[in-house]
C-alpha cells in the first residue's frame, strides 16, 4: 500500500522464452498505465500529493488516501497531521464532480510561509460513494434510538427521492477503527510524523463534520482537535419527525472530551441546506458551555448567506486551520 511512485525508465525484466514483441506490449502496457495514475493525480499550487491506491481494510471497503506534503517536506523534521475526509474534494476542482474544490494546499501553503501554523501534512480520505452515509453517519446516537425510530432513519430519503442509505448499515463505529487502527499507523509509518495526540487532527464538512466531531468523542486519545463545517445536524434531508439531532445533543452531554485538551470548531451558512442548521447548532452550543468549553478550545462561527458547498469552505478554511494547527 505504498504511494504511487511512477519510474518510467525502469522495465520490468520479462520472463523467459518472450519475444521482443511481447516485451515492447508489456512495456507500453505498464508506461500507459503510468500515464493513466498520473493523470489522475490532482493538480496542486503547493507541495506535492503522494497516492495510495485502494487502501484494503478489514473494517471498510478499500478507498483512495491522497496525501498532501508541503514545499520541503524530506522526511528529517516531524510533521503534525490532519485527517480530512471526503479526499476527493479537497485539492483540484478540474477532477471533482461538481468543479469545485477545497483548495486545501493554496490555504496550508500560505498559512505556513506566514507562519501561522504549525508544519503539516493532510492526509485526505476517499469517501466511498454509496457508502458515504454509512461511513459517516454517528452510530452510537443512533443505536440509542428506539427501534422504530431506527427504521424511520434507515427509510429516509433525499430530496429527488433517492434513499439515503441505500441497502448500507450504519457502520461509522468500523469506519473510525479504520482510521485509527489501519491508517493511522500505516500513515505514521510512512511519513515523518508528530503521531501523539497534540499533533493528530481531523476535519470535514457536512456529513463529514459529524464524523469528525464522533472522531473525537470516540478516540480522545487519538485526536487533539476536530474542525466540523457546515455539520450536518439533521443526519438525513428532513427535519420532520426526526430524532437525530436531539440524538447527536445528548451524546455530546455523554461524551465531549477534556476541554483542556482538545479543541473543536463549528461553522454554518445560512443559504440552501446550511438553512436548517443554525437552531440545531444553537442548542449544541449550549451543551458546550456547561461542559466548560471556552473560546480558548472551542469556536463556533457564523456566515450568513454563505451556502453549502466546497467552494464556500474554501473561502474560510483558514480559520479552522489556525484555530487547530496553530503554532
């Protein structure tokens, strides 16, 4: 499961008894399938991404880690890492779906030539299309639903009709085990890494900012901070005779870390689906303060008439950046 290291001027020796002929089409074969992954790489204006290519795990469907190293990185000094999730959107919006992007080595570049964070890597993590709500969605608020409550959720679907789940189970439990038992170490590893949780972060919008703030709940030990954008509060695209979010509420009362040793940071918009989340973050708010949190570990942010979409992260990513990595 190393990254993706193309030597074009290295050919495979061929097996004995193959004509010339049959070198030159196993040549030209591996060359254009050299040429393909390269060409998948996304473009960035800073740094370098190194990929790995169908990451097995036994506990989710093998995905795709791209994984972003600033100008200079040579593997001498040790690097602080953040985990964000949905990797496919993070650094070239010429190969998203929609052609947009987070732009995450513009922003970490410029953050770290001002001197504003601390030396990172980020480590993006796939999701896996038909399975990114199970991915993602909080297991435990959700097992402490009542049984018909759970099949209301499981019933849901999107606005065009499309469900939500598909035939997926809830497996957000088996996808952090991933995160924290397979690719963690593989990442640590492999790279010159500050792996102690003052150094370990995680981070992603919508659904992805509610399994970075389960993250944290779930491996305090692991993670020293979460940033969770446009969190996605309501779990699925209704709020009618939805129990998710008072769920989310009272596991959070169980189970926010030692505000004296993590931080966490909130954000939502105002326009399209960022609509719903400003009373739900309220009361998520107030479950902050009586567990002591302050604006020393602890921001939530407002941005009106900001929607949901990549393109307005990009626009305040660096804000969760410094409040998380800053030096």
């Amino acid at each position: 499961m190393a990254a993706v290291n193309i030597k074009q001027n290295q050919l495979l020796p061929s097996p004995s008894g193959e004509g010339p002929g049959v070198r030159r089409l196993l040549v030209l074969a591996l060359l254009l399938l050299s040429f393909s992954t390269l060409a998948q790489l996304p473009t960035v204006i800073s740094g370098k991404v190194e990929r790995i290519e169908n990451f097995a795990s036994k506990h989710v469907t093998a995905r795709t880690i791209d994984v972003w190293l600033p100008e200079g990185y040579n593997g001498k000094k040790k690097y602080a890492v953040l985990y964000m999730h949905d990797g496919q959107m993070l650094y070239d919006s010429a190969s998203t779906w929609n052609k947009q992007a987070w732009d995450v080595d513009d922003a970490v570049a410029r953050l770290l030539k001002q001197r504003k964070i601390r030396d990172v890597i980020v480590v993006g993590v796939y999701n896996s299309g038909p399975m990114r709500h199970p991915d993602y969605f909080p297991q435990k608020p959700f097992e402490a639903l009542t049984p018909a409550q759970r099949d209301g959720i499981y019933q849901a679907a999107r606005t065009n009709g499309v469900s939500v789940f598909g035939d997926g189970k809830i497996q957000s439990d088996n996808y952090l085990k991933f995160l924290v038992t397979e690719l963690k170490p593989h990442i640590d590893k492999t790279y010159a890494t500050k792996a102690d949780r003052k150094n370990t972060f995680v981070a992603g919008s919508s659904m992805g900012g509610l399994i970075s703030m389960y993250a944290l709940c779930e491996y305090p030990d692991v993670f020293g901070g979460a940033a969770c954008l446009s969190t996605h509060w309501p779990g699925i695209f209704t709020m009618e005779n939805n129990p998710m979010p008072d769920a989310f509420v009272a596991y959070l009362e169980q189970h926010l870390p030692d505000p004296k040793t993590h931080k966490l940071y909130f954000d939502y918009g105002t326009e399209t689906l960022d609509a719903l989340y400003p009373p739900l973050q309220q009361k998520v708010d107030v479950v902050m303060k009586a567990k002591g949190w302050t604006t020393k570990n602890w921001m939530t942010r407002e941005f009106k008439g900001e929607d949901h979409s990549e393109r307005a992260w990009r626009k305040r990513l660096e804000i969760p950046l410094i409040f998380l990595l800053s030096r």
